[in-house]
C-alpha cells in the first residue's frame, strides 16, 4: 500500500492565515494541480473571486478544497461531497451536516467492510488454486524427465 500523501496544509507553520490565495499557493498545498482545481471550481465546489484573470481564494474556499479532498481520499463521490458542504449553510447548519456525514461515513465503512470480506475470500481462494497449480506442475514436469 503505498504511503498517504500528507497535504502540506497539516505540516505548515502556525501563524495568522493569510486573507487569501492564489490557485498556485493552494495547489503547492495540497499537492494536486492547478487543474484539479479548476474542476472543482467548474463543477460549483468552490467559488473563487477573481481579479481580471486572476483567481482569488479565500480563507472558506480553501476549507472547502480540503474537505473535498478529504472526501475524495474516503472514497466519496462529488455528489455525496456537494451534498456534505452544501448542508453546512443550510437549516440546521453545521448539527445537520455533521449527521448526515455521521451516515455517509456508516455507509462508506459499510461497504468498505464488505470489500475487505470479498479481498480476503479472493486471495484464499487463489492461495488453494495456486498451491493446487503448483502441485501438478510439479507433477506434470516429473512425468516428463527423461529417465537415467
């Protein structure tokens, strides 16, 4: 397995946040491309201003692109994501986000749970085909040796 990229958001040193932040500085952050970015700004998750042709992040859009990778890496859709973000600025606000997260985290560990079950039957079985393979090459192969 290979080892979790950390953003460089967890490793940054304490201090005020800056007031905003270009997609380069958020991209260097979190260790994804500018175009990642771009997409979830064309597919509504993240709502920057802009300068002319210049992109302006503030402070909630960075929230925002951390909890969407976040999301991603748990195995969410950007449906389910939308969903989870949209709920913070609706009625009831951050208590009915958190629960519907609490369920979309049950459902996600429901079926991860399900996929570590058929893995762990899979590689059993191939263990039995394997050795059983093995078996009558070995067997096969004696058969053919040409006789002293």
């Amino acid at each position: 397995m290979p080892p979790r990229r950390t953003p460089r958001s967890e490793s940054r040193p304490a201090g005020p946040a800056p007031a905003s932040y270009g997609i380069a500085d958020l991209a260097r952050e979190f260790d994804v491309t500018t175009r990642t970015i771009r997409f979830y700004e064309a597919e509504g998750l993240i709502a920057p201003t802009r300068q002319g042709q210049r992109r302006i992040f503030r402070p909630r859009d960075r929230v925002r692109l951390k909890l969407i990778l976040r999301g991603k890496r748990l195995g969410f859709s950007l449906g389910e994501i939308r969903e989870i973000i949209d709920l913070y600025d609706r009625a009831p606000g951050e208590i009915g986000q958190l629960r519907f997260f609490l369920g979309k985290i049950r459902e996600r560990r429901a079926i991860l749970e399900r996929q570590r079950t058929d893995i762990a039957e899979a590689l059993s079985e191939l263990g039995e085909v394997e050795q059983r393979c093995a078996a009558q090459l070995r067997q096969l192969e004696r058969r053919r040796r040409p006789p002293r």
